[in-house]
C-alpha cells in the first residue's frame, strides 16, 4: 500500500495519488463518496498546472507545521529594549 498524501482546503478533502490530485466526492442520499479527478473540475487551473499547483501547497503546508513544531521547542523570550 502507498503512502497518500492528503490534505483539506477549505472544507475540501484531497489526496495525491500516482494519476496526481483527486478530491471527495460527497454522495447523495445512499450514494457512495467517491474520489474525482480534481484536474478536470477545480479552475482556474487545469491538467499538470493545477497538480503542481497542489504539490506547492502541500509542501508549503508542510513546511508550516515544521516551522511550528521548532517553534514550540523555544519559548518566545522576553525582548530587552
């Protein structure tokens, strides 16, 4: 089994796989959730751009948490003016 990148925009689950970014699909009434090609339906972007587009965002993201756990190891310390 692969490890799948995953992350939420604005309330919008995605997930990258081998064929690149897909988003949840909420089913209706009994109908399944499914996982769409998130190339063909998110704009402005399309295709590749909006797959790189995802992966920036992904790293970007992070990147942020990384900061923030670095962060939390070294408590703000008082500035002396």
């Amino acid at each position: 089994m692969t490890n799948t990148l995953t992350m939420e925009v604005n309330g919008l689950q995605l997930r990258r796989t081998d064929e690149g970014w897909q988003y949840l699909s909420e089913g209706y009434a009994t109908d399944p959730d499914t996982w769409c090609d998130a190339t063909s339906t998110l704009g402005p972007f399309s295709g590749d751009g909006l797959n790189h587009l995802l992966d920036e965002l992904a790293a970007a993201k992070a990147r942020e948490a990384e900061l923030t756990d670095t962060l939390e190891l070294y408590p703000a310390q008082p500035r002396v003016l």
